[in-house]
C-alpha cells in the first residue's frame, strides 16, 4: 500500500485526521477486522501542473471489536509527476458510523493512539 505513495505521503481523513500515510494505513488496519471495497467510479483530471484522481467507493467496514461499519467515500489523490500520491483527502460523513468508532476507541479494542 506505501509503495503508492510518495516517501512523505499524507493521507488526510475524518476519523483519524492528517498522518503520514505510514502511520494512517497502520492505525487504520489495527481498527479493522475485515473490509470490502465495490468501486462505483473513478474520475481523471489531467491537469499538467497536478494530475488528481478521484475513487467513488462503498466501503464494507468491520471494526476491530467486530462491529459493522459501511459507508460511502470519494478518496481524492493528488499526484506526483512520477503517479504517486502525494496527498490523499478521504471525504465521507462520519455521523453514521462515529459513535461506533468512537465506542471501539474508548473500549481499547483497538490499539491506543
């Protein structure tokens, strides 16, 4: 997954706010049991000075504690010219699934931060 990104990639996300994408994608898998991606889209802007993708996704989530998680998600990735992503903004309403999460958290089913 860190091979997508560049040496001082950032992931920039609701839950977990701005990290490096080292310490995200690690956080992130220690809270997760299981997860299904089903893309809907993927949108290109070309632009020369900085190529950006954007992944439209539903996002089959399984907390760590076992709790169902899903929501829907656009990951916006801001490119380097070599592809990789420099920075990626992750945007979807949390209000469905927060309180879960923020349960897992105060729980400690889920390493401490």
């Amino acid at each position: 997954m860190l091979d997508l990104f560049t040496p001082d990639g950032v992931v920039s996300s609701p839950l977990y706010g701005e990290r490096s994408a080292r310490d995200f994608y690690l956080t992130l898998f220690a809270d997760t049991a299981a997860s299904t991606l089903t893309l809907r889209q993927i949108l290109i802007s070309p632009a020369a000075a900085a190529p950006t993708l954007a992944f439209w996704f539903d996002f089959d989530w399984t907390l760590a504690d076992g709790t169902p998680a899903p929501f829907t998600v656009v990951d916006v990735a801001e490119l380097d010219p070599d592809g990789r992503i420099r920075h990626l903004h992750i945007i979807y309403d949390t209000y469905p699934i927060r309180s879960l999460w923020d349960q897992q958290q105060r729980a400690g089913t889920a390493p401490t931060r």
